[in-house]
C-alpha cells in the first residue's frame, strides 16, 4: 500500500499538493473511492469514516463508531472479491493520538488508521514530526519552502495570467523579501493583482510595514519569514477593507479567525450576529465608515474582498465549509488584536454558531463542521467561553455529540466541561450545576442508569441548597431522577418519585404547563410497569 506523510512547517502548501494529487488521481481513473477527511481533531475523522459507511456500507448513520468501523473493514482487501481502488486523505492532523478511538476503553478500542490493501493509498498533511506518524512503511515527504528560482517562476506566471510583466530582478528581490513563503507569495501575488501597484512600490509598502510590526508568529515561523507574513498580511486587509463595502473585511476576518481554519459555513458568517459584529465593529480607517445595519448580503461581499486579497478561500458552492482561512493568517489576525477584542470575538462567534445550528439537525454534514467550529473557537478563546457565563455553545456541542450517536463522546464533552466550569466559576455556580446534569442525563442514555441516578441525587441536593425546592431546575432534575429510577427497574419507587413531582409541577407552573403534562404521561408509564395497568390506563 502507498501511504505517504506530507509534513512541513505552515504555509508551505502541503493541503494545496494533497488536494492537487487527489485530483489528478480521480481524473485519471485511478480510483474507485476518494475520501478527504480534515484531521485536526478526532471527531471530524470518526464523521468522515461513518459518512462513507453510510453511503458504501449501508452502515448505521445513528451510530457513528460502528459505521466507522464497518467502512475501515470495507477497505481491508477480501478473498474473491474485485478490489477496491481507494484513497484516503488524512488532512492537517494535529495530533496522531486523535487516530487512536477509546484508547483507555480495550473493549471499544480501535484504529482510524487505513488498513493494508495493495490496492489503497494513505495521505496525510501535518505539521507534527512525531515517530508514529512514520511507522508501519509510511513514507515521509518534507515539503519546505520555495526555491529562489520556483519563487520568481510563480510570481512571473501569477502576474502574466492578468497582462502583468514586471522586471526579474524585482520579482527576485521580492521573493527573497517574503523568504519564499508560498503563503506569503500568494497573498503579494493579490495585492499586486488587485492595486496594480508595481513591485518595487510594493517591496518599499512591505519594509515601511514590517519596520512598525511586532513578530506576530514568533514559535509558528523563522523570524524573517514571520516578519514578513505580518507585513503582507497587514498591507492586504489594508487594502481589503477599501473594497465595497468598504471598513467590513477587516471585523469579517477576525471572526474567521476564531473558527475552524479548514471549513467554516456561510450561514454563521452571514447569522444575525455575525452581521451585528461587522456593522458594530467596521474599521475607522481609510473610507468613511458607512452607518446603518449589516445585511447578509453585506457579509458575503466581505467575504469576497478576503477571497480577492487571498486572505481567505471562499466558495459558496460548498457551504458547510465555504470559507477556508490559513492558521498562520488566523494567529496574525488575532495577535494584532487586544486580549478583550479577541473576547468579544469569541463570544460574537459563538451566537453566531447558535444562530445557525439547526433544531433538530437533519443535515449531518452541516451538523459535524458546526461542532468542529465550536471545538476550534474552544482552542483559540476558551476562557471568553466562561464570561460571564458557559456560553450555551458548549451545551449545544455535547447535545449534538449525544444526538448524533457520539455518546461516549458526549459523555466525555461534559466531563470535562464540568469541570471547567467548575475552575471557572467554582462549583455552586447555576452552569457548573446545569453541566452535572447534562453529564448524568448522558451517562444514563449509555447505559449507566444506576450511575445516572446516584449522580442526580448529588445534584439535587446541591441544588436544593443553592436555589430552594421549587426552582424550575430542580423540578427537571427530580423528573430525570424519576426517569433513572425507572430505567433501574424501581418502577414502583419511580411513579411515587413522579407522584410528588406531579404535585409540585401543578402548585408551581400550574395544572396545564407542558411539563406538568409530560409528568403525568411519565407517572401512567411507570404505574403501568409497576403492575398497575388499570390505573395506567385510566391515567
């Protein structure tokens, strides 16, 4: 089997070759099967396995680890049967211990790596140099930056695809400007494009930038390719922010870069919120800021201004994931901000998330890009999650996990977001409390229903002591108690717990409350299980 590991420093262009060899690989007829699965975390490659296990394996959407399962044995070659002809691409892993599902569980322990077929190829992008990448007969490509002469070459050629010439020795100088960085390339590649501005204007713009410029990715780059990353940067949302409409690129682009680099939808950038943020925050300089509200179709135009100066990738034709954003312009963008800017970013980020997550998720592609945004908005803002409280975003991440079969996954998601709750606004606190119920109601859908009613007798008498007896929380943590006493098969001591429930659902919300509704329907299932199916019925 092929199986080749594209790794280098960012901005080098390895998604851009591994995209170009899928490419070309589908073209020619190689393949039977191609698969391009994003990498950076281990929930977006356990969706793309089990996507492709719905649709080859006829396997269960409901249950994502079995569907993932079933497509991996899929690939694995089979005695008498035709041979697949298969790629998969592993994009931009972060860490090789995502590859690994369950790995403190050796019941439900299993591999995300491809299995051996001598009719499949492995590809994989990353950053990381870690040995158990390189095992097993991978091959390692170091993809570095461009040759002096490969630099002059692309720019000579971006240039004469719009009518442009320029002098070779000013190309060449302003290759060795930006230390051959084909990220950097690209975005001068833009600028000179869209100002017309010549190339030695343009290099004299870059020193009279970089010299007002902190290094803005100090550990990501070497010093002389992040100084000058920082300045073509700077010069080009400069120059994006003059483009109608005008003084919105600039506020579009650091809410992207608190989102997910490989995918972000056009539904969230385009949300209430997000539009709220731009007409809030539009830039103060250059053109007079226009008033007024921000439609949508407002920020679709900001985002075509990024896309012009190759600040972003934008095609509206993918939507789930129509907005691409490298890392390395992500950081720029958030280091040129203040600590409280990046805050209120964070936050505006999250409504946005809300806004566009459907209730109930029908579109399972839109529902996974939605929880890989919130889990890249937890890396890059987590604590502005916490203020002044947990954001409902992290609440809706774990529904979605449990409501798309991730369970265990769910299970894990609140744990830890007890807990950091817990640090952050300490254990009394109505999210920290609201998080224990959520891990318990999780716990008991696994299975674990005596463990899920221990944890909310603890829950309840914590909350008891904080809010008093009839507060509407306590009265769901009493109804998910009686329902995990059911489950326990006390179906005698659930009806009674549903009984004193019923009572004080009526006093407080009064006899036609929804809720006080469902605890009658759950008072006759539990006095039919406990034997009583007249009184059941007649309930």
């Amino acid at each position: 089997m092929l199986s080749q590991v594209l790794t280098g420093m960012g901005g080098v262009g390895k998604t851009q070759l591994a995209a170009d060899y899928a490419r070309a690989a589908w073209d020619d007829g190689c393949l039977d099967v191609l698969v391009w699965v994003t990498a950076s975390a281990q929930s977006p490659v356990v969706s793309g396995y089990a996507q492709a296990g719905v649709e080859l394996c006829r396997a269960d959407p409901d249950d994502p680890d079995l569907a993932a399962k079933q497509f991996l044995a899929w690939l694995a070659p089979k005695p008498g049967q035709r041979s697949c002809r298969w790629l998969i691409v592993l994009d931009d892993i972060a860490d090789p211990n995502d590859l690994i599902v369950h790995p403190d569980d050796p019941g439900n322990r299993y591999s995300l790596w491809p299995p051996a077929s001598p009719h499949g190829r492995v590809l994989l992008t990353t950053r990381r140099r870690d040995a158990a990448l390189f095992g097993d007969g991978r091959r390692r490509i170091e993809v570095g930056l461009f040759t002096p002469a490969e630099s002059a070459a692309y720019l000579t050629a971006a240039l004469n695809a719009h009518g442009r010439t320029e002098p070779a020795d000013q190309l060449t100088n302003l290759a060795s400007d930006l230390g051959h960085l084909p990220l950097a390339l690209a975005q001068a590649a833009a600028y000179l494009i869209d100002s017309c501005e010549s190339v030695a204007t343009y290099r004299g713009l870059l020193a009279d930038r970089a010299t007002t410029l902190t290094d803005l990715t100090p550990d990501a780059l070497p010093d002389d390719q992040a100084t000058a990353l920082a300045a073509v940067w700077s010069l080009s949302i400069d120059r994006a922010d003059t483009l109608r409409p005008a003084n919105l690129a600039r506020p579009m682009l650091h809410l992207a870069a608190m989102l997910d680099a490989n995918g972000i939808p056009q539904t969230v950038l385009t949300s209430e919120p997000a539009c709220a943020h731009l007409a809030t925050h539009r830039t103060t300089t250059g053109p007079t800021p226009k008033p007024g509200p921000v439609s949508p179709s407002d920020a679709v135009r900001a985002l075509r201004a990024l896309d012009r100066l190759s600040l972003i990738d934008h095609q509206p034709d993918t939507p789930h994931q129509a907005v691409r954003v490298h890392q390395l312009i992500q950081r720029a963008t958030r280091e040129n901000r203040t600590p409280h800017q990046n805050d209120q970013a964070a936050r505006t980020a999250a409504d946005a998330l809300i806004a566009a997550w459907p209730d109930p998720e029908r579109d399972t592609d839109l529902a996974q890009a939605l929880r890989t945004n919130t889990d890249a908005l937890t890396r890059h803002a987590d604590n502005a999650l916490y203020r002044p409280d947990t954001h409902a975003v992290l609440y809706r991440l774990g529904r979605s996990l449990g409501e798309s079969g991730q369970i265990t996954a769910a299970i894990e998601h609140f744990d830890r977001l007890a807990a950091t709750a817990r640090s952050h606004l300490g254990p009394d606190h109505p999210d920290t409390l609201t998080t224990r119920g959520n891990l318990a109601l999780w716990q008991g859908r696994a299975g674990d229903a005596a463990g899920a009613a221990q944890a909310f007798t603890d829950l309840l008498a914590d909350w008891a002591r904080v809010l008093g007896p009839d507060h509407p929380d306590i009265l769901t943590t009493r109804g998910n108690l009686a329902t995990m006493r059911g489950q326990t098969g006390d179906a005698a001591g659930a009806a009674q717990a549903y009984a004193d429930l019923l009572a004080d659902r009526a006093r407080v919300l009064g006899p036609d409350h929804p809720d006080t509704l469902i605890t009658r329907n759950n008072l006759a299932i539990m006095r039919g299980r406990a034997g009583d199916a007249t009184g059941a019925a007649q309930a």
